[in-house]
C-alpha cells in the first residue's frame, strides 16, 4: 500500500535527521512583540510549493505525533496553523502538549499581528487536519519538518 511506503519514507528521514543533526538554526529569541512582527512573512496560499508543504505535513503527522510520544526531552514539537478573523489571515506556530486521535494541544509561540482573541501562551485545540506544517527541535536546529520553508528556499 502506498500510505505504508510513505509512512516508512517519513520514518526514515525522521530518524536519519536524529542521527545527522541538520545545520538549519532557529533563531532564539524572547517571545517579545518585536521578534515577532519583525519576522512576519507574506505567504500565497494558492502557491503550488505552500500546497505541496502541507500535503507533505499531512503526510508527515503520525511520524511527527509518534516522535512526541516517545518523551525525549531534549526535542521541542510545534505546529503551525491558520488563525482567521474577518478578513485578516495569520499562520502562526504553537508548542505541542499533547494530542489525540484527532486533535492537537498546544501553546501559542507567536504574538498574533492581526488576530484578535488569542494571544501569545495561549492553549489552543487543532484539528489534525488544519495543522499546515509541523517542526522538531533539537536546540536551535531543525531535525524534522519545516516543509513550508524547505520548498521556498
């Protein structure tokens, strides 16, 4: 079945990517409102690259779900999602608490720039199917994920 051969292609780089720690850095900084709004990008979300991330991600969910569940922390586990209000769309990344069969708990990681209602810290429930890309660190570098930025580089 080709889900299969997915899902062991997911795994494999999963843990090639443990073994070989990647050079990508994540750039620290201290969840203050000027990182944040410094740092916003513009994405067009009919973008075959911006499609072809989250097909990817979608793909990539029980390998990065399953990683979460074994405990290891040394790693850190975001998703990015879409917040809506009105007509003002942000993409914006949590921290991974826990999850279930369907849905992801997190903690808000970005000071929203548009969105009201929410705001940096807080919990937030996703549905598996609106998480648009996912990311594992370990320290500053990425091992997993990232798929928005790996097809735009």
């Amino acid at each position: 079945m080709v889900l299969v051969n997915t899902s062991k292609m997911y795994k494999r780089y999963f843990i090639m990517s443990l073994i070989v720690i990647s050079c990508n850095t994540r750039e620290e900084h201290n969840n203050t409102t000027n990182w944040d709004k410094n740092n916003i990008r513009r994405i067009d979300v009919s973008d075959s690259n911006y499609l072809y991330a989250i097909e990817t991600t979608q793909k990539a969910l029980p390998v990065f779900l399953s990683a979460f569940d074994a405990k290891d922390t040394s790693l850190s586990f975001f998703i990015k999602s879409k917040f809506v209000n009105g007509q003002d769309v942000e993409h914006m990344w949590s921290k991974l608490l826990k999850h279930n069969a369907d849905s992801v708990w997190s903690i808000l990681d970005n000071v929203p720039n548009k969105i009201n209602g929410i705001k940096l810290g807080d919990t937030l429930i996703t549905p598996n199917a609106e998480i648009e890309d996912v990311i594992v660190f370990h320290g500053d570098s990425v091992l997993f994920g990232d798929f928005i930025n790996e097809r735009n580089n």
